[in-house]
C-alpha cells in the first residue's frame, strides 16, 4: 500500500515542506509540498534526494560499546548500551559533581529533543554545560537581535520577498546554502528589484547580485557603518520612526560622522564608487530586506554587525512593514527550535535565561522540578566546553546530533580532549563519523524521515513531520534515548513521555507570554491546518511579521540603535602566515557529509575537497591548479588541493568544509581554525584565521576518493 507521508528537509534552515511517498518499508519517492509556505512546492538537489540517505549501509543501526579508545566497538542490546550510559553517567555525577557532565547538541534534532535534553540536563542532573552546534552558527545573530530588539528571532517572513524590491545580503552565499529562498530572491531581480551583496568571494550569490562588492574578510561594520551614513547623507533617517520607537540615536548619530565613504572604502578594500552605488540602490527603495549569516556571525564582531544590520533598518524606519526589515537566516533545519528551548549553556526555554531568577523559577514550575534546581551561572559554550574536557574538569560528553571531531575550530585540540574524555556517548545516525571513532557508547538515532516531530525554519514557522518508514535495527528517536537513561538512573519522574507530541505540549506551555509564544500550538493542530508562525498564543493573534506597532520587547518598549565601532577582525595577515583563510559551504553537500556523502548525484556535482585560491597569489607560490596544498597556520596543518580561481579576492583563500578526517589525512579546514570567540556570542570566528599555504606535490586533476564505507560487519547488519 502505498501512501503519501507529509514530513520536511532535515538540510537547511529554509525548511521546505515534503511529501514522501512511501509503501510502509521504504521511501519510494520524496518531493516538494506545494501548499508548504517556505518552498510551494520547489526542492533544491539535498532535499530531494533525501530518500536516497536513509537507507544506506552506513547508518548506525545498532548500540555499540568501547572499553578506551582505540578498542574496537563491540554492538550490544539496545539496553545494555542504556545501561552503560546511565551507570557511567552516575558514577561520574557521584564521584565529581553535575559540573563534570555535558551536553553537546544540535539544531538538527527536533524541537522534542532539544527540549527534553535541556531538561534532563539543566534540571534533573543540575548541569548547564548543555550547549549545542548554534554556537558555532546562529549564536552571534541570536545575541544581537536580543541586544537591538530585546528579543531572538527574526520579525520577518518569507513572504516579504515577493514584496521587497531591495536585497541586501551579508556573509550570505543563499543560492548556495538557502538555495529555495534565493531562487525567490532571484525572481524578485528578474523583475527589477536591487541586489547589493557583501562577500570576499564572488559567490553565485553575488554573481546574481545588482552589485558585488568584495569586502575583506570582517571589515562589515566598517561597511554597515558607512552605508548608515550614506543613508543620513541622502536624508533617508526617518525621524518620526527613530523618535518614536528606538533609543541611542544621538551616539549612533556621532559614530557615523567617522564613517565616511574613504574610510569605509579604505577599510573593505572596495571602491569608493562602489560603495556609493551600493548605498544609493539600497537608499532609494523602501521595502529593503537584508539576509545575514555566517561570514557576519562567525566572527569576533558578529554580534556587533548583527546589531549594525538592525540599525540600518531601525534608523530608516524599514521594519516591521511589509517587504521590510532585517532578516537572519537559520543555518540548520530545526536551529530556531533550538533556540526556542533554550538549548544554549545561558539560555531556557521560552527566551528565558538561567541567569534570571523569576525565568529559572517559571521554567522550574513547568518542569516539575523543586525550587532552586536550576543552577544560576551559565555552563560552558561550545568552544570552553572542550577545553573543560581537555584539562579533566568535564569527565562526560553526551553528544547528539552533532560531529565535532569534524566541525569544531582547532580540532588538535578537541582531539585531544576527545580522547581524554572518562565518558563519550555519541548519538548519531551514522557510522562512523569522526566524533564515533572516541565514542565509549554509541546510540543509534532515528532520521527524520523515521520519526514524528517538529522543526521551527527560518521565519519562525513550524512544520510537523510524520513518521514516514520505522528506523532500522535497534535506532529511535533521540528523545526515546535521553528518556530512556534518564530512567535507568532513577529519573522516571518527569521525564516518563510516551510520545513526541506530549513533549511538545509542555514545551509550547513553556513559551506562554513569552517573546516566543507558541502555547496554542499542538501537534494535532500542526497536523490539521499545516505549518504554523510564531508567535502563536492561546488567547492572542498570531503574527506573520513582528514588531509592526513599533513596539519591542524591552524595557523601555523600544529598539535599542547600538553605535558600534568597527573593531578589530581578529587574526591579520603576517609574514609568516600571509593569507586568510576563509571556510564554508557548497550546494550539493551538507557539513561533514554523513547523508549526502551517500548520494552518487550530489558528489559528481560537488565531488571533492579544494583550497579556492586567488591566480596572483597561486603564481606567487607557484602553485598550480590541482596541486596538492598545505594550509597551516599557527594551531594546525590542513592538506587540500589547489583550485586556482579568480572569484577569490587576492590574499584570501576559501576551503569547503565538508571534507574531514574519513575522506583523508588532514582534510579538515579545522586543523588550521581559531577557536577565538566573540566576547559577547562566544561564537568562534570560523570565518577569519591567518594561514600560509605550500604546495606539497602535484597530482593527477580530479583525483575522487570515494566516501569510506562502513566496517564490513557493520553494513552487513
Ligand atoms: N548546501 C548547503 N547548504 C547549507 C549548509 C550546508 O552544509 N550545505 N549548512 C547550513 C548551515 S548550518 C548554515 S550555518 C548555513 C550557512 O550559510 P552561509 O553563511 O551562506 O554559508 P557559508 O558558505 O558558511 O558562508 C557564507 C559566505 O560568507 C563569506 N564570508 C567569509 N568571511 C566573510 C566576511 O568577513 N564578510 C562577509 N561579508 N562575508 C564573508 C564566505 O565567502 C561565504 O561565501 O548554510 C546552511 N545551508
Ligand atoms: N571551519 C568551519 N567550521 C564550521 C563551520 C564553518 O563555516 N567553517 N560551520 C559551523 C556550523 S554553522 C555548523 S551548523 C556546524 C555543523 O557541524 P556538525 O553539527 O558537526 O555537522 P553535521 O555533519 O551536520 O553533524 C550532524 C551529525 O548528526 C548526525 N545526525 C543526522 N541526523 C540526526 C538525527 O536525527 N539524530 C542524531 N542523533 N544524529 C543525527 C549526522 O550523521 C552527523 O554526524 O559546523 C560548524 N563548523
Ligand atoms: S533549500 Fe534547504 S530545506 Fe529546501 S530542499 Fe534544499 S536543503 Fe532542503
Ligand atoms: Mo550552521
């Protein structure tokens, strides 16, 4: 029997609405949801080809156990593996204190399991070293839009493309990483709307732009700056607007004064003409939306820029309104969720945070739990998380859903702590990854294709998804796992859920009143009337935009305008280390390749690693393309092979980061990354790290090595 399964992409945060097709065992055909709002219809080449990942002989289909590391695996009963989890995770709580535990988790699980890891670790083992794979992604716009706003979360929808006819995107390379958004974007150009772009590559997103301008890598508040006192040059402040609903005019007002367009130009590295052109198409149209992402949030400044972003739109008054306002892209599917649940070492759920006392009482009485459970001090972020490891003060890591012997910066390090670690429970759908290879416990996960849940995408929308196959072996979904040895230690009560949609009912209870709100949302409501936006309370309207009567979730009921001087990116380019690393993503491959690594379509088309590098500088070196390169830096050595290329700018060079440790020795842009961190988002700065670059060899052109398969006796299983 054949039957039609709505479910959504478990790939980026544009968060396209699927249906697949399936006869009960297997997906027989996966394609776009054309009442779905984020995509009507539409799929990029990820999402669908989906199907194609859920059965592969590389999926983690049973618990395994490993006495140390470097023992092989052996596969246990999926109790036994339970078992030892919940007695390791016991003796270390006994002997060393909740402040010895982590959690590491991630914007690809559902809102279900983010929210009941968060629980079980914040208030049944009292630890908030609970962080998870946004720190490295969103954290940087999160504390900037809390800062500008009083709140996380976007007010914008996608909606507003199809009204906007400015474009500004920043760090942003959307045709690659939120191809269905852009594709909107690109029919909003085709029919004259302005694209202004801010990238050091000459992506395909900027080949699309009106304009590209090729700013050095983290020189964007200098940029933001400068086009905000273009902006007041041409007399398109708009007082009533900053008069009536913002604070901080009069600093930001004197900061601009040492913003003009020589010195911005001067400082990105762009002509002045261009940047002049760039603010004039930006300042003549009314409905300007601006896209953010990576190239601003990973770096120090990140928080910063994200505060300049708003600024441009408070100060003209471009928010809230239709086609209008500043618009943060979610990188992972269900990352907003994550946010949603406060699944961050200084967060709660409902944008409450663990240093509030009143937020720590309201979030201990819907969990159940006695007064003065929560602990007050934020836990580790990512970043000191692993160093807590390294130097033996956390004994335990219980990673979900994410890679960071892949996707963490300066990965000697975390290595290194990796191996030190008493405990590390790995739960990963996949096997093997290069976090398994340290795993001592080993839970295999359900895909989203296999399990009920929610994700909230980019716009603040949440789309139910439905089971639509059973997951293989002993795998089930992340929340059954954590229940499950939150059991076996003794704590039944409280974290007893029999189904995803119980989860789901407390957590929306838990955003009642808040910024947040989404207490009148449940997943027979989701089921009956399709995916739904935030804020969505029980006696309220919801809201396709926020912030439309001007008022904010702050003190003051005002939007805060942050001067914020451009301030120092970080590493610079040195004799010894002459260029400038930059890393990212391209179309066809998601991360560390888990899933599309399995699919043939997508790794002809994105087939191998490479080191973008600029002709001047690869002649300088006398490196040619397809050679094999060196990429070190102070903290690492890299090994990938040239692709000699003009859309770099000269003195930056870019690697994709999707090539790791299983492809080959060396492969990953992290062993050269710094783990620096934004002081206010202790986000890392993955975008910026000085390195120097030799050739080692040269090699055969196009040379493809094929994603390593499972352990024979594994992909029997
Ligand atoms: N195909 C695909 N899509 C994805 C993903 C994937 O793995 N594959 N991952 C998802 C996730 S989790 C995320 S976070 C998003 C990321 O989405 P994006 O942020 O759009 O992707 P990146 O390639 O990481 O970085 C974007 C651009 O930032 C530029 N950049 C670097 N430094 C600077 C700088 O200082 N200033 C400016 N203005 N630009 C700079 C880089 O050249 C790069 O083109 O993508 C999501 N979508
Ligand atoms: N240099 C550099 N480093 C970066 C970045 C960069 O731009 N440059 N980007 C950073 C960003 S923005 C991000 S988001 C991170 C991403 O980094 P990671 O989170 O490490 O990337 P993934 O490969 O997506 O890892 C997800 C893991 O979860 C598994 N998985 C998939 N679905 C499920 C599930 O439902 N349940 C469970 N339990 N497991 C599942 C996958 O098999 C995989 O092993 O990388 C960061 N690292
Ligand atoms: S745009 Fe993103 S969510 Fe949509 S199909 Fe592609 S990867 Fe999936
Ligand atoms: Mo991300």
């Amino acid at each position: 029997m054949r039957r039609d399964v709505h479910t959504l992409c478990p790939y980026c945060g544009v968060g396209c609405g699927l249906i697949a097709t399936t006869d009960g065992e297997r997906v027989l055909r996966v394609r776009g949801d054309p009442k779905h709002p984020a995509n009507f219809g539409r799929v990029c080449p990820k999402g669908g080809s989906v199907g194609q990942t859920v059965n592969v002989p590389t999926r983690l289909r049973h618990a395994m156990l490993r006495e140390r590391f470097g023992a092989g695996p052996q596969i246990v009963p999926a109790a036994a593996a339970v078992r030892a989890a919940a007695d390791g995770l016991r003796r270390i709580l006994d002997s060393h204190g909740p402040g010895a535990i982590a959690f590491y988790l991630s914007g690809q699980l559902t809102t279900e399991s983010q929210y009941i890891a968060n629980k079980f670790a914040k208030g049944f083992l009292r630890t908030n070293h609970c962080d998870s794979n946004s720190r490295l992604c969103m954290s940087g716009a999160a504390v900037g839009m809390k800062l500008s706003f009083g709140s996380d979360g976007p007010p914008t929808a996608y909606a507003d493309i199809e009204l906007a006819d400015a474009f500004l995107f920043v760090g942003s390379n959307a045709a690659d990483a939120h191809p269905i958004t852009f594709e909107r974007v690109k029919k909003q150009i085709e029919k004259g709307a302005k694209c202004v772009v801010a990238d050091p590559r000459r992506t395909a997103t900027a080949a699309a732009a009106t304009l590209h301008l090729p700013v050095r890598p983290g020189s964007d508040l200098s940029l933001l700056n400068g086009l905000l006192h273009l902006f007041r040059a041409f007399g398109k402040i708009d007082r009533a607007y900053v008069n009536a609903h913002t604070d901080g005019w009069a600093e930001l007002d004197a900061l601009l004064n040492a913003y003009p367009p020589a010195r911005v130009a001067a400082d990105c590295g762009i002509d002045p003409v261009d940047l002049h052109a760039a603010a004039r198409l930006l300042a003549d149209r009314d409905k300007l939306l601006t896209f953010w992402t990576m190239g601003v949030n990973q770096t120090l400044q990140g928080t910063f820029t994200t505060n300049a972003i708003v600024n441009l739109h408070l100060a003209t008054g471009r928010i809230g309104k239709p086609g209008a306002g500043p618009f943060s892209l979610t990188g992972q599917p269900n990352a907003m969720g994550g946010r949603d649940v406060g699944y961050m070492s200084h967060t709660l759920p409902g944008y409450r945070t663990v240093v509030d006392p009143n937020d720590r009482a309201a979030v201990e009485g819907v969990w159940g739990v006695p007064p003065g459970t929560i602990r007050p001090e934020p836990g580790h972020d990512a970043v000191q998380l692993f160093d807590a490891v390294d130097r033996g003060e956390i004994k335990a890591v219980w990673v979900i859903g994410s890679n960071p012997a892949a996707s963490m910066p300066n990965l000697p390090k975390v290595r290194r702590a990796l191996e030190r670690a008493e405990l590390l429970i790995v739960q990963d759908a996949y096997y093997p990854t290069e976090t398994t290879r340290y795993a001592h416990v080993m839970l295999p996960a359900a895909v989203n294709l296999e399990m009920d849940g929610t994700f909230c995408n980019s716009e603040r929308r949440v789309t139910l998804m439905r089971q639509v196959v059973p997951p293989p072996g002993d795998a089930k979904p992340d929340w059954q796992w954590v229940r499950d040895v939150a059991a076996a230690m003794g704590f039944g009560r409280g974290m007893a859920y029999e189904s995803a949609a119980a989860i789901f009912d407390e957590f929306a209870r838990s955003t009642a009143g808040r910024p947040n709100d989404q207490s009148a949302l449940h997943h027979k409501l989701l089921a009956e009337r399709g995916p739904q936006q935030w804020p969505f309370p029980s006696m309220g309207r919801s809201a396709e935009r926020r912030y439309a009567d001007g008022s904010y979730p702050t003190a003051t009921g005002r939007a805060r305008l942050w001067a914020r001087d451009a301030v120092d990116p970080g590493e610079r380019p040195t004799p010894e280390f002459p260029l400038l690393l930059t890393t990212g993503r391209t179309l066809n491959q998601w991360h560390t390749r888990t899933k599309t690594g399995t699919v043939a379509q997508l790794n002809d088309r994105d087939p191998g690693p490479y080191l973008q590098i600029h002709p001047d500088d690869a002649a300088e070196l006398g490196v040619a393309d397809g050679d094999d390169v060196d990429v070190a830096s102070g903290r690492g050595t890299a090994r990938s092979v040239a692709r000699v290329d003009a859309d770099t700018s000269p003195g930056v060079v870019f690697m994709p980061i999707h090539w790791n440790e299983l492809w080959g020795r060396a492969a990953s842009p992290n062993e050269a990354t710094t783990d620096a961190t934004d002081p206010l988002s202790q986000q890392p700065a993955l975008k910026c790290c000085a390195v120097r670059v030799s050739k080692v060899g040269a090699t055969p052109p196009g040379r493809v090595r094929p994603m390593p398969a499972a352990e024979p006796a594994l992909a029997a299983m």
